[in-house]
C-alpha cells in the first residue's frame, strides 16, 4: 500500500526505530494507536496495510494495535484467528531474534475496516486507562534480557495462543488474554516491570478461568451422558 507524501510524513511518526521507541514514555502509545485507526483504509484492511502503517520496527506496538479489538465484548468473526496467529509469530520471531514473517493466508485476510474502526473506537477509551497505570522504569529487572527477556517472550507466546483458544463467544474469553497482551506489550515498549508482571497475573487468571470453564462443560457433558444412558 502506497501513501502520498503527506500520509508517508504521519507514517513516519509510528514507524518507530529502536532510538524512537526509547522516546515512548514521553510520548502517548494510545495517540500513535489512535494514528493508525485513521489511516485504515476504508473498504477494508489486511495485516500487510497495518504493518505499513505501524512500522516494521515496532512489533510491540502492533501487538498492542491487534489486542485492542478484543478488550471490549465485541465479537467479530475470525479476527481472533488472524490477529492471534500475527501476534503469535511476533512473539515467536522475538523469542528468536529474527525479523516478522507472516504467511500469506494471514497476511492478506482482508478486514472489515468498518467494524474495526467502531470496536478501536470503544476499545481506546479502556487503553488510556491502561496507559495510565505504566510508568517507565519501574522493577527494571523484569525489563532485561537474557533468561527474564526469554520468559517475558514465553509470555507473550502463550497470551497470544490463549487469545486463539475456542471460546470467542463467551464472555471475557479474549478479554482477558487481550489484557495480557496489552500490558505486556506496553510494559516491554516502556520497560515498566510492573505493566510486565500485570501481563503475567492476566495470563495466570485466563488460565484459571479457561480451566474453570472446561470443567464446567465436562461436569455438563457428563450430566447429559448420564441422563441418556440412565
């Protein structure tokens, strides 16, 4: 996708290098978001467009970009597939310190620009709110690399393989993943230990509630077997 000179010039304010992204805690993460929702295009978009416009170098502002449609209870189809599977290669090529890849299949899933942009619009409001809470530099052991940058890749991983879990249509099923995510990526961009350890604690919690909702439906299943066969 191709942007006039004047778009190429906003572009350039998200298309963050690694000095830029050091900037971040002076600079709104939920205004460059906000930047990238008024330029999608308006017939619709696919994860190639939203890394043109977000930037190749700062894939924990994509994360953050991809998460936001689920913090609010807004269902759209299959988006959890294609936007889960893009931040789960993120992770993995961080894990490994290789550059993003996607495959075309996800690549070029085209979007609903509309549905987004109305889901971004609800979902930014919650993300100040989140942005509020992150203050650089806190527990900055948390931040480092080495065996702690490994685990918070790790991190990163099983949030995004838990927003791709089957249970889109019930309720807080991506919400809470998404907040892992969320925090995560803002806690990595701001190097905030404290936004890094609330990613683990939601992760944790998804856990505990996926578990949760898989033993009720076995409980169920069992009921109904029994109620058959009695």
């Amino acid at each position: 996708m191709k942007c006039s000179e004047k778009e190429s010039s906003d572009v350039d304010h998200i298309n963050l290098t690694q000095k830029k992204e050091a900037k971040l805690q002076v600079d709104s993460l939920g205004e460059k978001l906000k930047v990238v929702i008024g330029k999608l295009p308006s017939d619709g978009v696919t994860l190639v467009e939203i890394l043109d416009l977000v930037g190749k170098d700062s894939l924990m502002l994509l994360t953050g970009f991809l998460s936001l449609v689920f913090i609010v209870p807004v269902s759209i189809p299959g988006v959890s597939t294609v936007f889960g599977s893009a931040i789960l290669l993120i992770g993995i090529n961080r894990l490994f310190g290789r550059n993003l890849w996607l495959p075309k299949s996800i690549a070029n899933r085209i979007v609903s620009s509309d549905k987004l942009r109305v889901t971004f619009d609800r979902a930014l409001v919650w993300f100040h709110r989140l942005e509020q809470v992150s203050r650089p530099h806190r527990l900055n052991w948390l931040t480092s690399d080495g065996l702690i940058g490994v685990l918070n890749n790790c991190a990163l991983i099983l949030a995004a393989i838990l927003l791709m879990a089957p249970f889109g249509m019930i309720p807080f099923s991506n919400t809470l993943p998404a907040l892992a995510l969320l925090f995560l990526a803002i806690g990595l961009m701001q190097r905030d230990g404290v936004c890094i350890l609330l990613g683990y604690l939601s992760n944790f919690a998804t856990i505990i509630y996926f578990t949760v909702l898989i033993a009720a439906g076995g409980m169920s299943i069992r009921e109904i077997l029994q109620q058959i066969l009695g």
